[in-house]
C-alpha cells in the first residue's frame, strides 16, 4: 500500500467510526510510535521486509499528520509542526542498518513528546467541549488568564473551539 492509498484508509476510518478528528490525531501518533518500534525490530531482527513495511506505515502517517495542520495558519505552532514533520519525513527514508537507530529513536522522542502536548491540549479541550454539548443548560467552563501587564481575568469559552492542527 502506497503512502497515499495508506492517507485515504486513515481518512475514510476517521469518517466511517465517527472519530472527533482530535482524537483521530491522537490516535495517529500512537500508531507512528508503534510502526517505529516495529521498523527498530526489523532492523534488529535482520528482516528488511518488516522494516520497509512499518518504516512505510509510520512515513504515511506522518505525512498525514504533515497534511492535518491547517493551510493558511502561519502560526508558530503550525509552523514548527510543518518543520518537525518535514525533517521526519526527510530522515525515515534513510534508515535501513542498525547504525540508523538512533534516527527511529530521535524520531520516536519528537512524536513521543508532541502525543503528550496533545494529550494535555486538545483531547483535554476536546472532552471539556463534549462534556459541555452533552449538558446544554450548563454555562460553558471560564478560563483565568494573566495578562501582560499581570492584571488577572476570565473568558468564557464557547462550544466553537478550533485547533491549529
């Protein structure tokens, strides 16, 4: 399965389950962790076919997750994540002997790292914003913030949360 055909099964599973993209995102983190731990074993076990094949697997969806930062948000964060991915994408291709383990680990701290950002972020959002929805007559959740000039305030948050990536 080529790297496109393996985007349009992500997709389409997405839609089909009905998975709130939030967590489909999160989800696919979890998975390019695991195809990175399965190339590492390939490469160990001596087995170029099952490293090539999740080697291939992790690159999809990484290339999927590349894809899933909004077009037109020139943010930092999107920024950095268009950065991040781009450089995974440059340097997966490369591994293919026990020397290049050090690239799968590299790769699996950067992914490891941004799963938890998103875990403590948006799946957090994600389920406030449910929780919200399922409890209409509730007043949505206020949030404090500290301003520049140290002055504290609050902002209510509304139910039309959208996330950079």
């Amino acid at each position: 399965m080529n790297s496109m055909q393996a985007c349009l099964v992500y997709r389409q599973s997405g839609v089909k389950a009905k998975i709130h993209p939030v967590r489909l995102i999160a989800i696919m983190y979890e998975r390019v962790l695991l195809h990175l731990q399965m190339a590492e074993e390939g490469i160990i076990e001596k087995k170029p076919q099952k490293r090539g094949e999740h080697l291939g697997k992790a690159i999809a969806i990484i290339t999927e997750l590349y894809g899933s930062v909004k077009e037109g948000d020139d943010s930092d964060a999107a920024q950095f994540l268009r950065g991040l991915y781009s450089a995974i994408l440059l340097e997966l291709p490369k591994v293919s002997k026990p020397d290049d383990i050090g690239i799968l680990h590299q790769t699996s701290r950067y992914i490891n790292k941004l799963k938890d950002l998103w875990e403590l972020t948006a799946v957090k959002e994600m389920q406030e914003e449910m929780q919200f929805s399922r409890n209409e007559t509730a007043n949505p959740p206020d949030y404090a913030f500290e301003k520049k000039d140290g002055a504290t305030g609050t902002v209510n948050v509304s139910s039309g949360v959208s996330f950079s990536i």
